[in-house]
C-alpha cells in the first residue's frame, strides 16, 4: 500500500498535506508488520499461533508408522524379588484341563504375575496432651510446653512441603490443592488454611533464596531474561537470573535497569547472555542472543521490501553457517582454534552485510542495522570467551515452567504471594539443576526452621 503513494506525488502538496501523508504512510506501514508478524520472525510465543498456520516442516515426511519402530528394544516394569513383596498367592490348579485328573505337587519356576497397587492413603495423626497441673504451694497453673520442632499449628514438615509443590511445581490452585489434600489425603483442609501451609513454606525457604540471590554477582556468566505477569490489578515481571549450577527467579513491579543492578551489582565483572532489551546496555560483557537475532532477520525476509528480504537471506546464511561450526565446536568435533579462525570469516561477512544495511537508505533496513553495527561487540562474545553459549535458551528454558504456572493461574494477588513463587521456582529449578530432590529438601528446611536451627544451604555447583 506504500508504493500507491509516489514520492513525486507527495512533493506536490502543501506542507500540511505532506505530513498528514507521511504520517497515514508510516501507520499502514507499522500495522502491515504487525500483520505478518509470527513467532518463526518475532518474539511472540508459539502458543499464539494456531498449529494449523504453522509452515510444513522441510523435508520427506517419513512412511513410518507411530509408536515403536521394528527392532526397538521392548521396556517392561521389572518383576520384584518375591520377598519384598508385600503380598504372595501360590495358585495351583486343582484339576487337569485335559482329562479332570486331580493334581498334585508345586510348580519349582511359577509363571509370577505381580499386581502394583496405591496403599489406602491414612494421615498419621499425633497427639500431644499437654498437661495442666497446679502447684500445692502457692496455686498457680503450669502447662506443658510443647518439644522443639512442634508446631503451634495443625501441619508436620511433610504437609507443608507437599502443599508448597502442589502448587509451586504441579501447579494447581488453592481450592485445587485444599481438594486433593481432603479426598485423596484424607487431610481435612480449605483455600485458607492452604494459604497460611503456603506462607510456612516461604519462611523456612527464605534464608535459602537469599543466599542464592547474594551468590549472583559473583558468577562468571549468567543468562538472564524475564517474563511479564500479575500481582492483582498491578503489572509485574519475573526475572530469571540462570547460573550454572543454580537459579533465581525474582517477581518485581517493575522492568528497569535498576532491578537488574540490585540483584548482579552496575559493576558485574562476569558474561551476561541476554536479549537486546535496553536495560543490559551498561553491562560490562554481554552476549546477544542470536536465536533472537535469527527471527529479526527471518522478519526482514517477510517483511515483502525486496531489499530487506535479499539482506535477510544473506543474513540468515551466514547464521545457519554459524550453528553448524558452534554445534562442532560444542561437540568436540572441531577444535576451539579451529572455530575462531573459521568464525572470523562468518563474523566479517555479518559485519558487512549489517554496515551494507546501515548505509542503505532503506528505513527498514536501516533501524535494525544500526543498532546491530553500534553495539557489534555483543555479537562475538561467545567466539571471545569459552564457556559462553550463543543464545540465551538456558533462561527461557526456565522461565517455560513459570509462564506456563501464569497463564493457569492468572498471577498472584497479594506481595506475600509473589514471595512464595519467587521462592518456589527458584528452589525447584535449583534442586532441578543439581538433580536434588525438591520435596525432600523443602522437608529438612522447614524442620530446621522449627527447630530454630540453621536453614540448609543449596550446594552450588562448580
């Protein structure tokens, strides 16, 4: 629709007309690239679109058949040593099925048939009678006081970690949560007392979270990015702050680069893997995600300008030419000599395609160019630096769990909610990452707690 417009055309008409044209020109423009936006050229996640619009996977489609394939290995459960089974029942015919003749003796190998059941699930329930007895001197009454790590409450260690996975890791609601535990536990309990298990759990995993968060700043390389959500009426964002051997999720109101430098410090000496968002601009060493950066080019190709499309093309060459050396190099199969010679070829071809655009006089290609060429830096840090990876995957993998927890539950509705998530996610991811259990750990820090004892520390990785 630009192109019915002729330049020529617009030069003809008065100042005013001119600007009320270029303005009209520039709106059609801005929605037809909204238009043609998808997830293969912009940051829109997959769920938004529907998986019948997908393009056709390249290639063959295979004549295979689903399921398993001729030759696969078969996976059983294995039988159990008859021993530790909870029950056994010899069966012996009683009769021939040939001629009715009676029969006798046992059978030295059995065929065994083993039965897997769920046990009926009881509460273990313990009592504590505190007794009152009065003194015969002077009268007064003295109660019993309850022995360290009792609750004052009515929910052991356990209850409270399972009602705190429930929710932070299987993700279900209050009331979801208050049910299973009435009729599949038998516990009786509501959405209130679910709160108050929930507000438990974020105090004994607290000192936890904060140990984490104070190791931040000294890691050699973080990926980061973060996720929009709610905290009733308010907006919010959660961040992903991903080390390698553990993680932190932090639910703020806010986006800025504020809360970026409260959590990793303005002088953060180590890498940053990160999307090209304007609040890791100051950072010291950062890596551009180029999984991002693969899309902006993806979204030149569709963009329908001829121009952009042929740069586009030659982009994307030359990032699929990038992978293939990474995948090498990340599988030992090239030597990391080897990729730095051979990346030096691929970045000066990207350099000079990104300056060829800067100098284009295409306003289209121009935007994206010149941000590209002016902070060019953070494209090879992970050619500069081993140990650092071209995209930012690691913290979207993370953040996968917790968007898909938001769109469930539409967000939190209070601080003391976001606390719990914030807390939860981080510790399961954590134990996640360490191959720890999560249910067991958040057992030990909520009987530390109440036994006024020093909260577990995670062990972070080398």
């Amino acid at each position: 629709m630009t192109q019915l417009v002729p330049e020529e055309l617009i030069a003809r008409q008065s100042p005013e007309a001119q600007a009320i044209i270029r303005l009209l020109l520039a709106k059609i423009a801005e929605l037809e690239a909204s238009i043609n936006k998808t997830p293969q050229n912009s940051s829109l996640p997959p769920s938004s679109q529907h998986p019948h619009a997908k393009p056709l996977a390249k290639g063959r489609k295979s004549k295979n058949k689903r399921g398993a394939q001729p030759g696969h290995r078969k996976h059983e459960r294995p039988l159990l040593p008859s021993e530790k089974c909870d029950e056994t029942h010899p069966l012996k015919p009683a009769e021939c099925r040939g001629c009715g003749a009676r029969l006798k003796g046992s059978d030295p190998a059995p065929w065994r048939h083993q039965v897997w059941e769920m046990p009926e699930i009881r509460p273990q329930v313990i009592e504590y009678q505190r007794h009152r007895l009065g003194c015969q001197r002077c009268g007064t009454v003295t109660c019993a006081e309850l022995p360290d790590g009792v609750p004052t409450g009515q929910a052991g260690p356990r209850l409270v970690a399972f009602t705190a996975l429930l929710m932070g890791s299987f993700r279900q609601s209050k009331r979801k949560t208050a049910l299973f535990l009435t009729e599949i536990l038998h516990t009786p309990c509501s959405a209130g007392w679910v709160v108050k298990l929930q507000n438990q759990a974020t105090t004994a995993l607290r000192p936890t979270y904060d140990d984490l968060v104070a190791r931040l700043p000294e890691q050699g390389r973080l990926n980061i990015d973060e996720t929009p959500g709610k905290q009733g009426p308010l907006k919010t964002w959660l961040w992903a702050f991903v080390a390698s051997g553990f993680t932190v999720f932090a639910l703020r109101l806010t986006r800025k680069a504020e809360e970026l430098y409260a959590h990793i410090g303005e002088e953060f000496a180590g890498v940053v893997g990160c999307d090209r968002a304007k609040m890791y601009c100051r950072l010291a060493r950062v890596q551009w995600c180029w999984a991002h950066l693969k899309r902006d080019f993806q979204a030149l190709v569709d963009s329908g300008d001829g121009q952009a499309k042929y740069l586009g093309h030659q982009l994307l060459h030359e990032v699929e030419a990038m992978f293939a050396l990474w995948h090498r190099a990340r599988d030992g199969t090239l030597s990391r000599h080897g990729f730095k010679s051979q990346m030096g070829i691929i970045r000066r071809n990207v350099e000079g395609l990104v300056l060829r655009g800067v100098f284009s006089g295409n306003r289209r290609l121009m935007g994206v160019c010149e941000a590209l060429w002016r902070d060019r830096a953070n494209l090879w840090t992970f050619v500069d630096v081993a140990g650092i990876e071209p995209t930012n995957n690691a913290s979207e993998r993370a953040l996968r769990h917790a968007v898909i927890w938001r769109k469930l539950s539409f967000g939190t509705q209070s601080e003391a909610g976001s606390r719990f998530v914030e807390t939860m996610l981080t510790v399961i991811e954590t134990c996640r990452q360490q191959k720890l259990n999560a249910f067991d750990f958040i057992i030990q820090a909520v009987q530390a707690h109440r036994n006024g004892k020093k909260t577990p520390s995670l062990p972070i990785a080398a």
